[in-house]
C-alpha cells in the first residue's frame, strides 16, 4: 500500500458556476472577483504538493474536466498548506495571496512551464 500524493506546478480550480450549481465548495472554486495582495483559500481533494517559494509565484487557472486547462488567470504565491482527513478522505486545505491579475485575452506569456517570465 503506498501514499498517493499529486504534484502540481499550478493550482488550477473550477469556474465558480461549479459551486452555484451545488457541485463544487467555493473553495473549490475561482473567486467571482480578484484583488491583487488579498488571500484567499482552497480546497482539492488528496494530497498535493504545489510548489512554495518566496520568490517564484505559480500561475491561477481554471479547470473543467480535468484535462482541459485555462491560461493564466493571475500570479500567485502560495502561504499555507494543510492535509486533514474529512469522512475518510484526504483534502489539502491551502492559503494563497493574489500578486498580479491577467486579463485572459491577453496573449502576453506571463509563465513558460512553472516559472514566472517576470523573474528570468
């Protein structure tokens, strides 16, 4: 028997109609409004890493089904980080702060991979 853990170089979260349609907590989900240095949480199920760093933040984008992913929303870093077990079932319970919005039309690069181009 092994530990099942999940890496993540993003944190990608559901669009927040997914919560208004009672399928998703909203810390499931895309905040309806960002605002740049405000903290915010989320929720995933099972145990994730994502990358912490004081000088690199990880790109925010928008999921649906899994395999089909959005371009950058926003810039963010991640500040806490939590796994608890919730009806057996492990969750990871995270704290992350805004550090700059995108608008999604523009086709500016802001990440190559993992990396912010801002600190190459």
């Amino acid at each position: 028997m092994g530990i099942l853990v999940e890496y993540n170089p993003d944190l990608a979260l559901r669009d927040i109609s997914h919560f208004h349609e009672w399928k998703r907590k909203i810390e499931e989900c895309i905040p309806e409004k960002l605002e740049i240095w405000k903290t915010y949480n989320f929720l995933k199920l099972w145990q994730r890493n994502y990358y912490l760093c004081d000088n690199e933040p990880v790109p925010l984008i928008k999921t649906e089904w899994n395999t089909i992913l959005s371009r950058p929303f926003a810039s963010i870093k991640i500040l806490e980080a939590t796994h608890f077990n919730l009806n057996w079932e492990i969750w990871t319970k995270w704290i992350y702060k805004i550090i700059e919005i995108y608008d999604i039309n523009d086709s500016t690069i802001h990440f190559e991979w993992f990396l912010s181009v801002k600190n190459k």
